[in-house]
C-alpha cells in the first residue's frame, strides 16, 4: 500500500511465458487510509496475521505510511517493497543501492515497531552487498527475492505484449535464481530470510528451507492453484514426519 | 466460488476453430448466472483461462471457446471423460432486465458465448433479438444439437429471433453486429453487448456522437433514445487476466466511479460508465 491511491499501469498488465508470469500492474491499491478504515478491521478478525506490503516515491511516503500502519489492529508486520520494477519513480531505486536501501531501512525503522521486513530486488549488481546493508539498519528480515524485469514482444503486431516494454517475471521460471540468492543471502546474514520466487510445491519450499529461509511466501502458483499453499504445507507436514525431523530448524541452511 | 473437477460429458468442434465443451460440475452449474465465468486450467501453463458459462443446468455447464492460442489449444485436445480443473463461477453477471418488455442482445465473435445463456433464460419472459456478428460465414453459430439435448434451458435458443451478419457478406447481412443491431435498437427496451473491443469502441464512438452528421460522412450518428439505450446497456468485458478473483489488479479498468476489476466487479458493466479510451487490449 502507498500514501495515496495508485492507479498502476496502462493495460495489459499481465502475460504469461514459458514457466512464468511477466506482470506490470504498477502497485495499484487504494491507498493506506482506506486499507486501515475499510481492510484492517477486517484482518483483525482472522486466525492468521496479515504483514503489510508499503512501497512509495520518496523516502517520506515510506515513512508515512509506516507511521499510520504502526498502531493499527490487524496488522502484524511491515514489509518495505524496494524491488518493484514496475514504475518509474521509487521502489526499485532504493533497492539498487546499498546506500538507499539502508538509508530508508533506518528512516522506516525509527517511525515504527512492529516487525520489520525488507523484500529485496534481484536486478542487482550484488545482492548480498544490499542485504548486508539493510540488515544492519534495522531489518528484522529480509525477503528474497521480487519478480525479475523481462519483457516480451508480439511479433505479428509489432508491439510490447505488456503495456510497457518490461514487467516482472515470476513463478517457476525464476526458481533457481531465487534459490540461489536466497543461499547467498541466508549464508552472509544474521536475520531471518524469507524466500521467494517460484516456489509451486512443497519440494520447492524445502528447496528454500535448506538453501538458509526460514519461511516462504508462494505468489503466482496460487493463480495456478488456489489451493498451493495448503498443498505446500501438507507436503512439509509429510515430508518432515516420513523423514523424522522433530523441528525444521535442523533441515533449515543445511547446504 | 467453487475450485472443483468437472467431467468432461461432450466435446465437439462447432465451427473452424470453435469447440463446445459440456461438462458435468453440479455446484457451480447450480450457481452460475448469465455473464459469469470460470478460469480453467490448462494442463502445467501458469495461468487458468476464463471462459464464459454459456450455459447451465441439471449439474452440468457448456463452455463455448475458440481455440487461438496455447490454453485454448490445450483445452481442445481433452476428450470426452477426462476432467478439468476449473474454478468458478466468478465475476458479477448479467443484472436481469424488470417485468417484460423488448431485449437485444449484440454479440460480436465469442461474445455468443455468454449472451446465449442470457437469451435463455430471458426467452419465457422476454421478446429476445440476438443479433451475432462474425467475420465470415463459418464463424457464425448454430446452436448445436448436443447442447440442447444435454442443457435443456437452451431449447429454447432455436426459437428466438436471430440476425446473423458477417462483415465479408458470405452469410447474412454483410456488416458488423452493432450495424444490424441499431434498428432493432429503437424499439428495445433493454441491450445487452459483448464483443471484441473493437465493436465496443464504434458503440462508444455512436454514443459520444451527438452531432447528425448522417448526410455528410459514414453515420456515426444514431437517435438520442439509441444513445440512451446503449448508454445504459449492459457490457461484459475481455481483458487479460492473473487470479480472477480480485486479488492482482491485473485486470483493472477506469470507469467513471473510479477503477474497477473485470474479474470481481464485472465482467458486466454499464456500458457508459466505463472510459473506454483507457482501455487497450
Ligand atoms: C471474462 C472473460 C470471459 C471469456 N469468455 C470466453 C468464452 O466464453 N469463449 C472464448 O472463446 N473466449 C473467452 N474469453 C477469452 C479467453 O479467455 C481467451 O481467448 C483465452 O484466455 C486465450 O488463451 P490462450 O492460452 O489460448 O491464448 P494466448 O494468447 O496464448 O493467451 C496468453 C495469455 O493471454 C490471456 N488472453 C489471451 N487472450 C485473451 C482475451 N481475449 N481475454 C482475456 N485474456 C486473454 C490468456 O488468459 C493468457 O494468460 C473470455 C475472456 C474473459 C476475460
Ligand atoms: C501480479 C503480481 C503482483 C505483485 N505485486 C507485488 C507487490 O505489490 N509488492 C511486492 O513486493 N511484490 C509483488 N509481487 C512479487 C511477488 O510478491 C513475488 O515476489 C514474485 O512474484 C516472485 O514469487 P512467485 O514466483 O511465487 O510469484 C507481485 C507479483 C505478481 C505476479
Ligand atoms: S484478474 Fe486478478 S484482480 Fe482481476
């Protein structure tokens, strides 16, 4: 969620490629002050927690928004998107540089307390450098990894197949990158790392458990199945009592 | 909204590249209305396809679609017995017109697709017009027999009045759907469209046209009370889609009460509320 409303971009917003899924939807949401008048009351009421995704052009709407979720039943952490490759402006420009990345890190982490994660993007040059960066200003976790920039084109028609020339590209396609940062990353950091970025089945998520994540989170394999992640977590549940391992800690960056 | 196996009871290629799929879901074929739709999957590809209920009873439901790309494809390849993983039914559907009255319905292409289930379930109470659209003679539809044997509701489709039209003249008139559709238009009651972007746009185009300028140029111009029917018509929307089900924006339009999702707040909406300049497909 940002400041104010986002439109998001011009349509299409979203194309599907071999294993993956380009998407430049551009953040579209309705704002932080309708999320917490018309959303938040409503996130209180279930089991589960809900962690909050805030993105922004400037460092001071970051802050803000952070400010006005700080207090707000219903929501149990913060996490800081720098990985958008979807606008022109912000997000993704504080996520290429360790320097911005851990400046708005610190600016974000004085104006609240709730947990504090920071999604980082794989179009770096060296993400480990940016992780280590934000992890000494105040992250309580890092996810790793955001969709990477792609682009397809429509050759009979001569034009981008997104409503801009690049999008974001995730699902299975960007596993083994993802898996890949995720063992870097977890391996030079002391925070809980959080990873992401194709994982469809519950081989995939101990893929991740085992390169270092202490979590995952599944995007594009609930368009495939809205049923993935209960299927991910039986899986585990299986995996975990078939293989006598008491606590995933003891699997969790073995590699 | 349902995530369920369908069985697949009857598979048959209607037209060039055109395929009915009947299909045996009893929930969602107790729950569908007119213009909603499920998203199926098609084998490993990441993203489930909408398609249109067409039609919908005794626990089963009928897909019409047109095979043009890998999913579509895909889906033309299962057979009879096989299952399909689909969700549904989602989005809003068609609101149902009061009382009795005039109907037309203006389909352009696959919009046949939902605007049959419409004239359906309209035929007993409403005097219905289905005005279809195609590029040739080919692409027009025939209600086919399995259908009406299989999903008795459309029996009542062969009894309707239809106006077929193919923009190259091969079968009915020659000219576009919402061409044939204007006449019919000045004595409806209520419109209903669905079609390729481009029929919306030339709608759109007679709708902002105020100016009569019939005797001068190509007659965009039509009857204020066409431009009020069609105003208030009711369209149902093609744009791509992730999770049709309201959580990626994907598929967002502009409309004048802001933006709104085709795949929660529509696929239905009324025709003048929505900015078509902003739309591109
Ligand atoms: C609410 C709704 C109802 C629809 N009902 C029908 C129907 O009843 N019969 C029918 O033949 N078609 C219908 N369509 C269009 C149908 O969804 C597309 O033709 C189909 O998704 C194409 O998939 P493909 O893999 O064969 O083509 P590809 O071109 O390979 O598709 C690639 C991607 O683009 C998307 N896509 C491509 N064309 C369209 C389109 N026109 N609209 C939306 N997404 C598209 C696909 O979902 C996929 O993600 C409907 C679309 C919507 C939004
Ligand atoms: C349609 C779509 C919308 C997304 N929106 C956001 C977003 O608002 N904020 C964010 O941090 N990441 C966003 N992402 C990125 C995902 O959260 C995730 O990092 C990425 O898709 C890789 O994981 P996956 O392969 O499981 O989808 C989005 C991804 C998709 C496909
Ligand atoms: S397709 Fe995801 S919000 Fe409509």
């Amino acid at each position: 969620m940002t400041l104010v409303p986002w439109e998001g971009n011009e349509q299409p917003r979203i194309w599907e490629t071999d294993a993956g899924v380009l998407n430049s939807i551009g953040l579209e949401n309705i704002g932080v002050a309708v999320a917490i008048r018309e959303k938040a009351p409503l996130w209180a009421t279930w089991k589960v927690p809900v962690i909050v995704n805030i993105a922004g052009h400037t460092v001071d709407e970051y802050i803000e928004v952070a400010r006005m979720v700080d207090p707000v039943e219903g929501i149990a952490a913060i996490e800081v998107n720098i990985s958008c490759p979807n606008l022109e402006r912000g997000s993704l420009e504080f996520g290429t540089s360790a320097v911005t990345a851990a400046r708005l890190t610190s600016a974000v982490r004085t104006v609240t307390t709730l947990p504090l994660i920071v999604k980082l993007s794989p179009n770096v040059t060296d993400i480990v450098e940016i992780a280590t960066a934000v992890a000494a200003s105040g992250a309580d976790a890092l996810c790793v990894i955001n969709t990477l920039r792609g682009t397809a084109i429509d050759v009979e028609r001569r034009r981008f197949r997104l409503g801009r020339p690049a999008g974001g590209l995730s699902g299975p396609a960007i596993k083994p990158v993802a898996l890949h940062m995720v063992h870097r990353v977890a391996h030079a950091v002391d925070i809980p790392v959080i990873g992401c970025g194709g994982i469809c089945r519950w081989r995939d998520a101990l893929e991740f458990i085992m390169a270092g994540a202490t979590a995952v989170q599944v995007g594009t394999a609930t368009f495939t199945d809205p049923d993935s992640m209960i299927s991910i977590i039986d899986g585990i549940e299986a995996y975990v009592r078939q293989c006598d391992v008491a606590d995933l800690g003891e699997i969790r960056g073995i590699l | 909204m349902y995530k369920s196996t369908m069985h697949v009871l009857h598979h048959e290629r209607v037209g060039i590249d055109t395929f009915l799929l009947i299909a045996g879901a009893p929930e969602v074929a107790r729950e569908s209305r007119p213009g909603q739709f499920v998203m199926v999957r098609c084998g490993e590809l990441p993203l489930r396809r909408p398609i249109s209920v067409h039609a919908s009873s005794e626990g089963s439901i009928a897909l019409l679609y047109r095979a043009v790309g890998d999913g579509t494809t895909w889906l033309s390849s299962i057979e009879q017995g096989q299952s399909l993983d689909i969700t549904g039914p989602l989005g809003n559907g068609y609101s149902l017109p009061d009382g009795n009255g005039r109907v037309v319905l203006v389909a352009g292409g696959m919009g046949i697709a939902p605007l049959c289930f419409l004239a359906a379930r309209l035929a007993a109470s409403h005097e219905v017009i289905l005005v279809h659209g195609a590029r040739t003679a080919a692409e027009l539809y025939e209600v086919p027999g399995a259908l009406c044997e299989m999903v008795s509701e459309t029996r009542a489709l062969r009894g309707l009045r239809w106006i077929r039209a193919t923009d190259d003249g091969s079968n009915g008139a020659c000219g576009s759907a919402l061409d044939l559709a204007l006449p019919h238009l000045e004595q409806a009651d209520y419109a209903y469209l669905c079609g390729p972007h481009g029929m919306c746009v030339a709608a759109h185009d007679r709708v902002a046209n105020t100016i009569d300028i019939t005797r001068q140029s190509g007659g965009l111009y039509c009857s204020p009370k066409v431009r009020e029917l069609l105003c208030a018509a009711q369209v149902s929307l093609e744009v791509r889609m992730g999770c049709g089900v309201g959580a990626c924006y994907a598929c967002s339009i502009p409309t004048v009460q802001g933006r709104r999702k085709v795949c929660a707040d529509g696929p239905v909406f009324r025709f003048g509320d929505v900015l078509w300049e902003g739309i591109c497909t």
